[in-house]
C-alpha cells in the first residue's frame, strides 16, 4: 500500500508540474508528443497508468515507459516530455 500511494500521489504531482511547465511555454497537454516515464518499480505501472490516463484522455502522445534502479531523492517516478508548439 505505501508503494502504490507513493506512486500515486506522486505521478500525480509529476503530472501536475508538467502540465504548469508545458502552459508555462504557451502550450497545453494535447500538444505533447512524446512522453518518457521512468519508474522504480514496474509493479506499479497500473496504478501509475489509471492516473496518466487522467491527464492525456483523447490525446494519446507515444509513450515509453522504463523501470530504473533509482530516481535522485528517492523518487518513484520521474516524467519528461515532448511539446510542438
């Protein structure tokens, strides 16, 4: 449980941020084009995934997603992105 929170309340806050840096450069969700995702743990990929699809409904950028050995300050979840705009 403490797993699967972490990685929700954090995708989340990921999320979040990247949606206020993508309209910070004028831009909105549906101008992403490619989506990288880095996990700790690919256990958590569905959970991860429910909240993603809370962000990018219709708009559907390609998407990788990788499991890494660590994230810098103990992240579980780090997301970076593409934008034409």
């Amino acid at each position: 449980v403490g797993s699967e929170m972490c990685i929700r309340d954090r995708a989340r806050q990921a999320l979040d941020n990247l949606q206020q840096i993508v309209a910070a450069a004028g831009c909105s969700l549906n101008d992403v084009v490619a989506v990288d995702v880095f996990l700790t743990d690919m256990q958590n990929f569905l959970e991860f995934n429910d909240i993603y699809q809370e962000y990018f409904t219709a708009h559907k950028p390609a998407r990788a997603v990788v499991e890494v050995s660590a994230l810098p300050k103990g992240a579980c979840v780090e997301i970076k992105c593409i934008v034409n705009g």
